[in-house]
C-alpha cells in the first residue's frame, strides 16, 4: 500500500526562501508517494502572492527518473499585465511563454506573446487591440 508523507524540510526551506512580509503570502505542500517495487513520485507546488503580482511552481518527479517542473509568474500595475511559465524536463529540455498587455492612453490596447519551443525556436506575435465602444 502506498505511503504518503507530507510537509517535508523543502517546505521549510522554500518557506525561508518566501518570507513573508506585509500583504504577502505564500503557501506550499510536498506529496511522497512510494508503492511496490519501487514505484512512486514526489510532487511538490508552491503559491507566492503580493499586491500585484503571484509566483506559482509545481513539479512532479518519478522513482523512474521522469520529472517536470513548471514555473508560473504574473505581475500587474497600472495598465500593464506580464506573464511567463516555463516547463522544463529531466533531459534538460525546456519550452514556455511570455506575454505582456498594456492600456494605451488612447483607449486601445498593445500586446506581445513570444513562444519557445522544446528545441530553442522563438515565434513572438505582437500587436494593437482597437477599442471598441
């Protein structure tokens, strides 16, 4: 029967890692989970929030040596959103996204998302919103 196990000294690490100041919070969990014949994973995710912005990581790795790791970050003020996660793989491959979006003082909005692929390559798609009444 499978065992699980939470709360782990990484928590504790992570946690140091995030002190918490005013307005802020962060929260995590790590999971253990070994079966028969050694089979089984450890999944962690963390949340980290501010006024404006918020930290997300979530990662899973088998007893077999398959992992991914994703990270998730976004900030906002004053018109203008930014955004990225990225994925990355035991083997060292790593893909993700950025985009950003920004309130034009005309009314119309500018926006801009680049992509990378497993293998290196870029495509950015960059533009302006109309705005409609």
């Amino acid at each position: 029967m499978p065992t699980i196990k939470s709360l782990s000294l990484p928590v504790v690490a992570l946690g140091l890692a995030f002190a918490a100041t005013p307005a802020s919070a962060w929260h995590g969990h790590v999971t253990h989970v070994q079966g028969r014949f050694g089979r089984g994973y450890t999944h962690d995710s963390f949340v980290s929030r501010a006024p404006g912005s918020v930290s997300v990581h979530r990662g899973t790795q088998t007893n077999a040596g398959y992992g991914i790791s994703t990270d998730r970050n976004a900030n906002w003020a004053n018109g203008t959103y930014n955004g990225s996660v990225t994925h990355r793989l035991n083997n060292g491959d790593s893909f993700g996204r950025t985009s950003s979006l920004t309130r034009n003082a005309d009314g119309t909005a500018s926006y801009s998302i680049s992509r990378t692929d497993r293998d290196g390559q870029s495509r950015t798609r960059s533009g302006t919103i109309d705005r409609h009444d």
